[in-house]
C-alpha cells in the first residue's frame, strides 16, 4: 500500500458511516477521512479517489479530494472537510416540511450534472465498466449474463457526465453550495444509469435499509422520489410510469456489480434468477 499515507486516527473524530465505510474528521484541520470497511479492494479505492480527483478537475461541484490514505487495516481517501453540511436525505428526514424544496433541488443538481459533456479520454463509460465486469470470470452467474448481456449491448454511449451512484444521500449542502460526494463510480454515459440507481433506491429498496442508509420513511421516500422524477423529466405524476419502465434493464443489470463491489462476493444463484426474472423477464 505505499500509495497510502499512513493516518493516525487519534487525530480524527468518528463522525458518519455508510454502506461501504465510515467517516472521520480530523480534530484541528477541515479534512474529512472516508475509510472503507476491512476487505475493500484496495485498487478500487485508489479508483475512487482517482475518479473523485477527476470529477473534481472537469467542474462538478463536488468536495477537493487530497490523498489516499490508510490506518494500517483500511484503505480511503482524504477529502476536503464541508463545514456545516447536511445531505440532502437528512434534510427531508429532519425537517419534512421542505421535502418539495430539497427534492427540486435535486433535481436540478442531476439535470445539471448530465448536461455536462464528458471528456472520455479520461473519464470511463458506465457501459464498458459492466461489460467488463460482466465478461469477468466467477462474478456474475450465467443465467444472468445470458439475460442482460444482450440488453447491455444495445444501451447507447453517450458522453455526458454521470454521478455512478446517484440518489438523494449522496448530495450535500452547506447553505450555499450543493455538491455530490461518494463520487468514486464517476462515469460517463446514458442518464439512464443514475436515474435508475435513484428511483431503486426510493422504490424497490428494503425499508430497513432505506432507514439505515437515509434516515426516511418509506413514505418520505417516495414522496421525494415522485417530485423529483416529475421535475426532471418534466412530466406529470401519471405519465411517469414509461419513463421508470426505461430504467428497468439498467437497473437490473447494475444491481450484481454494485452488490459484488459492496459484500465483496457474486449474488448466488437463488438471487440471480429472482432478479432476472422479476426485471428483465
């Protein structure tokens, strides 16, 4: 690991965990640790931080990421610490009367993101990552390859900026900028990818989990999930039922990479044909 500068956690104060690991901010400077759980692929955090650092540079509002660093057990990364900041689930969660406010916002923020052209010689396809890892030995049970590769093929490459892990925990504000965190699966690529992480996570998610993760209701979910498919794609609530059966095969077939890169195994097989046939039929 002698990418990673070496931190004393002595100096940091524990202050948030989330599906991948937790964070620290350190007692005396305006830096914010984020480390993984034990076990995270030691290469996938330096992409992060590589996808971080150039989300960073292409414009997108965002946190200064620093360096790679490492307690002597975990790996992450060492970002810019935003003072006074609140995700935007924790908003909805606190003060839920400003759902609406906080849920436009949002979508204004994604909007915004994919209207940036992407510079695809540094920034990777979403596509290409599932194709590569979906062509990759023992991580993705056949039944399912042989249902979304066919898919995956025909999904278009276009080259404006996603988030890679869009939903409404992983944007913040501190009263006067919103900015999106957990940027390490930056890509490029159809809109499609992130606004079908964003309505799985509000519609399909385990309640305990969305509790765990967000701090909301269902009910709160979805109430926000609705203003925002509303406002970003410009339609009535009625007429969003086409727009969320075009996610559907993206999410489908994100769902075993983002479950491979978080438990760190494939889906069994038993998952896999649940998945498929209940998605991708």
């Amino acid at each position: 690991m002698s990418s990673y500068e070496q931190i004393n956690l002595d100096e940091y104060i524990h202050s948030g965990e989330g599906g991948q690991g937790q964070a620290y901010t350190h007692k005396s400077e305006k830096r914010l640790a984020k480390l993984f759980n034990a076990g995270f692929d030691a290469e996938l955090a330096v992409r992060e931080f590589e996808m971080a650092k150039t989300a960073y540079e292409s414009g997108v509002p965002t946190p200064r990421p620093f360096r790679l660093i490492t307690d002597g057990e975990r790996v992450g990364t060492e970002y810019e610490l935003i003072e006074k900041k609140r995700s935007f689930c924790r908003i909805i969660s606190q003060e839920p009367e400003r759902t609406q406010e906080i849920a436009l916002r949002f979508a204004k923020a994604c909007k915004a993101l994919h209207a940036m052209p992407a510079d695809t010689s540094r920034i990777p396809s979403m596509k290409q990552r599932m194709l590569d890892f979906y062509h990759r030995d023992g991580v993705v049970p056949a039944y399912m390859k042989d249902k979304a590769l066919p898919l995956l093929e025909q999904i278009p490459d276009t080259p404006m900026l996603l988030h890679g892990d869009m939903h409404i925990g992983n944007i913040i504000t501190d009263g006067e900028r919103d900015l999106w965190i957990d940027i390490g699966q930056f890509a490029y690529g159809a809109p499609e990818w992130d606004l079908s992480m964003c309505w799985r996570v509000s519609q399909i998610m385990d309640p305990k989990r969305t509790d765990e993760l967000f701090h909301l209701t269902p009910e709160q979910n979805q109430r926000q999930w609705g203003i925002f498919a509303c406002a970003y794609h410009g339609v009535r609530p009625e007429d969003l039922g086409r727009f969320i059966k075009g996610y559907v095969p993206y999410a489908a077939i994100k769902i075993p990479y983002m479950y491979y890169i978080t438990f760190h195994e494939p889906m069994t097989e038993e998952m896999v044909h649940r998945l498929a046939d209940s998605m991708l039929g």
